[in-house]
C-alpha cells in the first residue's frame, strides 16, 4: 500500500510539474482497488503497475469487476511437443499453451520467437526442456533466459533427463566434469517476478550434483521410481518378485525406495585378469522374476551382462527398469532382437529421452 502511495504521489508531483491535468487516479488499498477515471497519459503507466503486481494484490479487473486467477503457460522444446499436447489434452481447463517459433537462419543459427509474449505477464511459467542432443542446447538455453524476463510470475523448468550426469567427477588431471558446465549454465536463468526458477530433474546420476547449481535457481531432484512401483502393484503382484543392482552405487541410490517391499540382489564387478565380468555380491534370485533397476541405459552392456548371471543362479525370469533410455547409435536394437528364453521379459522405461522413446 505503501509503495503504491509513493507513486501516486510522485504521479500528481509530475502532473504538476508539467501543468497536465490529471483527472483522477487509481486507489489501491491490501484488499480491493477502485479506478476512477484518468488521463491517457497515466493510464498506461497504472496499467503495468498493476498487471506486475495483480496476482499477489488484487483479483479486481482495472474496471473493479472480479477476474479469474490466469492459468498457467507451459511451452515446449520441439522434442517435448507431443508430451506437451498430451499434457493439454488432459489439463486443458488448468493450463494455457504458449507458442515459440523454433526456426533458423541460413547460417545454421537459431531465428527464435516467442509469440503472444504479453500473456506471459503475471503467469506461472512451465517449460519441457530436452538437451537430450547436444545441437538443441543453445536454442532452449536462449529461451529458457528469456521467459523469466517477460514478468512471468513464476517459471518450472522440467528437464527429465540431465545428460552429462555420469561426468560428474574427475578422476585425474585433465578430465572436464561436465555435469559441473551445464550445472553452471542453468544457474544463471534470470529470476521470474517471485523468485528463483525451480529446475525439476528425474534420476539425475548423482544426488551430489545438487551442490553443482548456484543459488540463484532451486533444483529439485524426482524420481520415476514410484511409477515403476504402481507398475509392478498393478501388472506383476501375483508374481515372486526381487529387485536387483547393477553396482552398489544403483542399490545406496534407490535401495531405499524399495523399503522392505521386495528382496534385493546387488551385483558387482570384479577383475579377473585383463577382464571385467560381473557376479552376485548379495541376494538370492533362485526362482524370482528378477527386475534389474538404474538410472540410465547407454550400450547396454552392463544390463546384458548383469541379466545373464541372475539367470546362471537360478532367476525364473528377468526384466529390467531404467528411467532414462539414452541408447545412443541405436543400441536398443540388441535388446528388441533377443530371442529364446533367456532374453528380457519386460523392459520398462520413461519418455525423458523422447527421440529414442
């Protein structure tokens, strides 16, 4: 109230100033404001000030009529278009969808537009990230910067899958943690009108990451966890269950969330000789239909190499979880043609990585 109270005075100290006649002049108060007619000079200026500030001091229209809280505005990256037309399709009274123009010049360099920017002002804010291909990073960080300054009211930031989250340490001289680099660049999205914008990751690969982003954003790290779990209530619950590790890394990792609902086999790798192979360090999976759970899948050797043993010790069937389906140069192709009995029974995943889902 205060702070409206300044500038109308400093309003009426310029009118005078400059001998314009004011007419009259908008009056706010902490519950109701009610306009009275004023000059078109002002009007504009009272107008901003109020479309900035109308979601957290008022529910009146500039006419003193009660309007609706404005829904929220969720955009897209290209390759989340068709997550972002089956969330509208579902919530199209809750939300409203924005629209950017993803286009490029001839040099290869993004030729960006945001249209009907104006309604972004006042609105929360929800952008689908994927930087799932390195050549969409920089368009989407363009916009990503660029929507908070707009006056949105708040801004969601949804990057299911954070790619360079298995580099997230450096073992020697030399090597570059990456994961550190996009942390960085993500830490510098500008404030929306309330606050820092929140940046919503699913299974990132280390939850010391966290202490990668500044504090000028909010992370907040999901799991898909719980989907697999009503998976499994809903399609597997007549089934003699077990849960198993690739490492013991995956089982700190998401061990927990399991409870005490299933027993749990933990694989690791061991050296013999010049090789790597992988063997059964805690668990019995004799006569279970073991389910093997992690972050990722990339090649997939160590999901191929993990299910093999399960089945020399006795597993009735394995099937297999990941949250992010990375398959990079099409390796999902040496599971979808796995044939005979000792292949995947079921292999479930999510769509974070939606060029390859």
């Amino acid at each position: 109230k205060q702070w409206y109270q300044r500038r109308v005075r400093g309003i009426f100290t310029r009118s005078k100033q400059t001998n314009t006649k004011v007419a009259g002049i908008y009056c706010f108060t902490s519950f109701h404001f009610v306009s009275y007619h004023l000059s078109p000079t002002y009007s504009s200026i009272i107008t901003t000030l109020f479309t900035i500030t109308q979601n957290k001091h008022s529910k009146m229209d500039l006419h003193g009529s009660p309007t609706p809280k404005p829904k929220p505005m969720i955009f897209a990256c290209p390759e989340m278009s068709e997550l972002s037309k089956q969330i509208m399709s579902k919530y199209n009274s809750f939300l409203d969808s924005g629209n950017i123009s993803w286009n490029f010049f001839p040099d290869g360099f993004p030729n960006l537009f945001i249209n009907d920017v104006e309604n972004l002002r006042g609105r929360n804010v929800i952008f689908l990230a994927s930087l799932y291909n390195i050549s969409q990073i920089f368009p989407q960080l363009a916009i990503i910067y660029s929507l908070p300054r707009y006056l949105a009211h708040s801004m969601t930031l949804v990057l299911p899958y954070f790619p360079t989250g298995t580099m997230e340490r450096i073992d020697e001289e030399g090597q570059i943690a990456t994961a550190s680099t996009l942390a960085r660049l993500l830490s510098v999205i500008p404030n929306s009108c309330t606050g820092p914008v929140k940046v919503m990751i699913f299974d990132i690969h280390a939850l010391q990451e966290r202490f990668y982003f500044s504090d000028n954003i909010i992370p907040i790290f999901m799991s898909a966890i719980p989907l697999f779990l009503n998976r499994l209530g809903s399609h597997h619950w007549q089934e003699d269950i077990a849960i198993a590790f690739p490492d013991e890394g995956s089982c700190k990792r998401f061990g927990p969330r399991f409870g005490h609902q299933f027993p749990l086999i933990i694989c690791t790798k061991v050296r013999e000789g010049d090789k790597r192979i992988i063997k059964i360090k805690e668990g019995e999976p004799l006569g279970k239909h073991v389910f093997i759970v992690d972050d990722l899948v990339q090649t997939g050797g160590t999901l191929l190499e993990s299910k093999a043993v399960l089945f020399e010790t006795g597993a009735v069937k394995v099937s297999a979880f990941v949250t992010h389906a990375v398959f990079p140069k099409d390796s999902w192709k040496k599971f979808a043609s796995e044939s005979g009995p000792n292949r995947f029974s079921y292999f479930y995943t999510t769509d974070s990585c939606p060029v390859t889902t």
